[in-house]
C-alpha cells in the first residue's frame, strides 16, 4: 500500500509515534488510509451540509475495511461574492483548491480518496487533484438546492438577481421584493438551475467520476446521505482494483462530458474547467471543440435559468444518466470509458429511461440540433469567446447594434438601471479577464440587470470576464485575447457597430484591418487595478494562450 511510506517498517517508527498521537490503532494503520476531502464550512449554502455528507462517507469506507481521514479544501460562495472585489477572487480558488489538496495528499501518502465538493470552483479543483494525486478516488457532491416557490411560480437564484432589476426599473414593489428574498433559496444545497456548480456535479458523473444521482440527488434528500456511504464503499472496491482517475478521465471521457454539457445545456463556466481538468490527464483541449460536438448534440433539456424546470425534475426524470442513455440513441458517446462503478458508462446506463419527456425531451424531437454552448470568433474574438446558446431567445440569435463601452461592471450596471441603456444596444464590458480584473470576474449582476429591466431580448452583453450558467440572454462572455493584453475588445469604441452571429458562430466589429490595426498602434496598457496581495502575484503569473480565456499558470498550465 502507498501509506506503508508512512507506516511500515522500523525507520517508520516516527512516523507511527505521530499516528498514535492522533489516536489511530494498529489495527487503523494496517488498513488502506482514505484521505476525504472536505469542502465544508459555514459560509457556503451548498458546503453547510457537507459534515453530514463526510460523516456519511467515513461510515462508508470504515465499513469497507477503509481507514477514513479528513482533510480540508477551502470554498467561497459567488453568490454572496458577487458585486464586489470578492468575485475577483472566486475564479482563482480552483487552482488553490487544487493546489493545497494535492499537497495535502501527497505529503500524507493516502491510499485513496474521497473528493466531497459541491460549488463552483471545489468541483473542477478536485478534479484537477484527483487527476496529479492519480490514486483510486470517488466523489460525492452535496447536492443541490431545492427550487424556491414564489406566488405559485418555482424560482431559482438568478429570479433573485432578476427582482432586484425588476424593483429598480418600477415592475414590482419592495414587499415584492423582500417575498423573493425570503423564498427564493429554501434549503442548503447548491442553487437550484443549471448554474456551474450543478454543472460540473452532473458532468462530474459524465465524466465517470462520481455515482449515480452524484449531480441531481436534492441536499435535503436522504437519498443523499445513501449515496455518500455508497461512495464511501465504492472507494475500497476502486482501491482494490486499482482503478485511477488517469484510468477513468480518458480524452474519450472528457469528449463524453462535453457531449453531455451540449445536452444539458450547462453553464459557460465549463469552459474554463473541462479544459484545465483535460491538461492535468495531458489532453490539448482547444475551446473550439465545443462547436464541433455541439454541431452533432441535440440540447434536450431547458434547465433553469434557460427554461422552467430545475435540479429535482432533472432527478425524478432519471437524471444524467437517463440524457446519456437518449445521447446514446445516436452514437453520441463513448460507452466503452471505465467509471468508478467498476463497470463501463455503456454497462452504467443500459438500464436508463428518460421518466418525463418535459424535462428531458426525447433525442428525436429536441430543444435543438445543436447543443447548448457556442464558441464565435471573429475579428472581435480571434481567440474565441463563449455563449450559452439555450438561453438565448430567438431574435438575439443575431443581433447588431451600436457600442456601449464600460471599463467596469459597477458603471455599466449603473448605466442601465439609470435608463441609459436602450434597446438595440450592445453593453460591452472589458478590462475584467484573468489578468484584468484581475481574476476574470463573473458578470452576472449586469446580465440581470438586462433582464430584469426588460431588456433581455434586445441588448446584448460582452466581455472578457466570465459568465455563469445563470445568465441568459445574448450574454457572450471569455472574450480572447482580453483587453488587459490589447485584445481587440479594449480597441472598440462608443458606437462602433457590433456583430453577433451565433448560428454563423461569429463575432465582430464593423471596422477594417486597417482601422483597428490604427487603433491597436495608439492603445496603451492599463496600470494593474489590484498591485499588492494573492490577486497581484496572480495577475502577474497569468498568460495569454490560444485557449481562450483559461488561467493559465507558468510551469503548470503553460
């Protein structure tokens, strides 16, 4: 076994001495050591149960003749860093998270892991330590949340955001208001639509690494509590078979994920995840492979904040595996990839049914023929940039208008709540990408904004920041190169006509070679926002690559 480094022979007699001080048995240090990953604290609505989920887990593996040992992996919540300098810090806790965890768990030399993630950046950070660790490891999410209720209508975190705009632009009142606050996110868990963290839980399963029900099982569900012990067990049978994450996260399985994401229709923010997850297995993902599989993915599900249905329907209409089984009507997957079952993904969902054609329509008559992600590019986005096409209404499939340009969200969230904003009209938000905001803040509040004003089918929004799986509308975000290293979004001007193509999967300027070539001679870059502090020294490591808008860090994902 690997802990035999730490607890075999008579050089290790130190070693034990400090085991025994921890409280372990002979008995304890004679069987496999199962490192579990905790992601939870008192902050983060979707990680405030998870004591509950590693309690349930540890059971699980000691019952398996495992010896469980937790450990703790840091979260913030974006929900409540949003709006403000704590989302510049959100994106770059994937990379601590990954970081410290891998230092964690070589230094202690456990046999297997358990991975206990639930939001946005715990889920892809795990991923890409469990991918380094390399040793038997399963994961079990918390679960997420179930759907507010309000004046008979199920509601979601981004009906939140959409309220505030709706109150500011006079369409619904402040008792209105304080009603959505108090309804809208009723239990702990992950918020309820399709936004990242449920996301990278459901492709989490896709990709093989988690159990049935890992993405879609409510927090509240004791169904839950029996996965986390099963996923505690299922850890000791991976370790005796000796089945890794490098025997599990495949290309093929990584291809599997993002056919599955087209299928969902997951957030955006899987773009910046599943190809930083496929470098760790030494895959050279490029973004534009997005459109080659969304060319040949139906999207069968309209998930919140896309359409009116949410994680639990997604559950009771057999979940992921069930969209898999529909995507494997056509040949869609690789079924052949090995998943922490023990059993292929083909063995996984032969017995799945797809149990309401509401929720996940059938592969015959889908939402589209084409998947949920888009990737443009164009002389605005050589680079590439990311939309969630699902949540894009039909007469912003392609739109032109003339520039609105902000330097930062606080102004242009400014503008439209002031009325400034007007149909027609393409926001434009830039200095905001890995190296501008810096961090690559998420531009949800100004997304909503739109929304909430009204004007979600006429104004278009880009950047090179971020978006989540909660935003919806013309929203193009991860604009490459950014405009903090000359990209040509920090080149356009007021005015300047823009345009979005997304079924031509295009995106530009109206202005010549020559005039942006003209202009690309007069830019100056900006002095850092951020120069002292964890931001600043991350600032400074990041580079720009033909990836698109991915972290990238020297000696790492360079």
């Amino acid at each position: 076994m690997r802990s035999d480094t730490v607890t075999e022979g008579k050089q290790q007699a130190p070693h034990r001495s400090l085991f025994r001080a921890l409280g372990f048995t002979k008995e304890e240090m004679n069987r496999p050591i199962v490192g579990i990953v905790s992601s939870h604290n008192e902050i983060v609505p979707g990680h405030i149960n998870l004591d509950k989920i590693v309690d349930a887990v540890k059971m699980g593996v000691a019952m398996a003749g495992g010896t469980p040992v937790v450990f703790p992996a840091i979260a913030v919540c974006d929900g409540i860093a949003m709006g403000h300098i704590g989302m510049k810090y959100s994106l770059v806790t994937r990379d601590l998270i990954a970081d410290s965890t891998e230092a964690v768990a070589m230094a202690q030399q456990f046999d297997a892991l358990v991975m206990v993630p639930n939001c946005d950046k715990n889920v892809p950070g795990l991923l890409m330590a469990a991918a380094r660790i390399n040793v038997p490891t399963i994961f079990v999410s918390g679960g997420p949340m179930l759907a507010g209720k309000v004046k008979g209508k199920k509601t979601s975190l981004s009906s939140m955001f959409e309220a505030v705009g709706a109150n500011a632009a006079g369409l619904i009142t402040e008792e209105e208001l304080c009603e959505y606050e108090e309804k809208t996110c009723p239990t702990c868990g992950s918020c309820s639509g399709m936004y990242t963290a449920n996301s990278m839980n459901c492709l989490t399963e896709a990709l093989g690494m988690g159990l049935k029900g890992n993405g879609t099982i409510p927090a509240v569900y004791s169904a839950r509590i029996r996965l986390a012990k099963e996923a505690g067990m299922q850890v000791m049978e991976l370790f005796r078979k000796n089945i890794r994450p490098r025997d599990i996260m495949t290309k093929e399985a990584v291809l599997n994920a993002l056919t599955v994401d087209m299928a969902l229709g997951c957030s955006t923010n899987s773009m910046l995840h599943l190809p930083a997850i496929a470098h760790e297995i030494g895959m050279d993902f490029e973004i534009d492979f997005a459109n080659g599989i969304s060319e040949k993915t139906p999207n069968l599900c309209h998930l919140a904040p896309a359409g009116n249905t949410y994680m639990e329907d997604l559950e009771e209409a057999g979940g992921v595996y069930a969209v898999m089984a529909e995507l494997n009507k056509k040949g869609l997957l690789h079924t052949d990839c090995m998943t922490v079952t023990g059993k292929t993904v083909g063995e996984n969902i032969t017995a799945s049914r797809n149990l309401d054609e509401d929720v996940i329509r059938p592969i015959e008559r889908p939402y589209s023929q084409t998947g949920g992600l888009a990737v443009l590019k164009g002389n605005l986005a050589p680079d590439g940039s990311v939309v969630k096409r699902s949540a894009v209404v039909a007469e912003m499939l392609r739109h032109e208008g003339p520039a609105r340009v902000f330097e930062c969200e606080e102004d242009a969230i400014a503008a439209i709540k002031g009325g400034r904003i007007q149909p027609g009209d393409v926001v434009v938000i830039r200095y905001v990408g890995p190296k501008g905001g810096p961090g690559m803040p998420e531009m949800l509040n100004p997304t909503s904004a739109i929304a909430g004003m009204g004007l979600g089918s006429s104004v278009a929004l880009i950047t090179d920041g971020r978006f989540s799986g909660a935003s919806r509308g013309a929203s193009i975000g991860h604009v490459s190169p950014e405009a903090a290293v000359g990209g040509p979004i920090a080149l356009i001007r007021e005015g300047d006509r823009i345009q979005i193509d997304i079924p031509a999967l295009t995106l530009n300027v109206k202005l010549s070679e020559e005039e942006l070539e003209e202009r690309r001679k007069q830019w100056k870059p900006t002095e850092p926002r951020i120069t002292t502090g964890y931001l600043a020294r991350y600032a400074a490591m990041v580079t720009s690559g033909n990836r698109g808008a991915i972290l990238e860090v020297p000696g790492k994902n360079a």
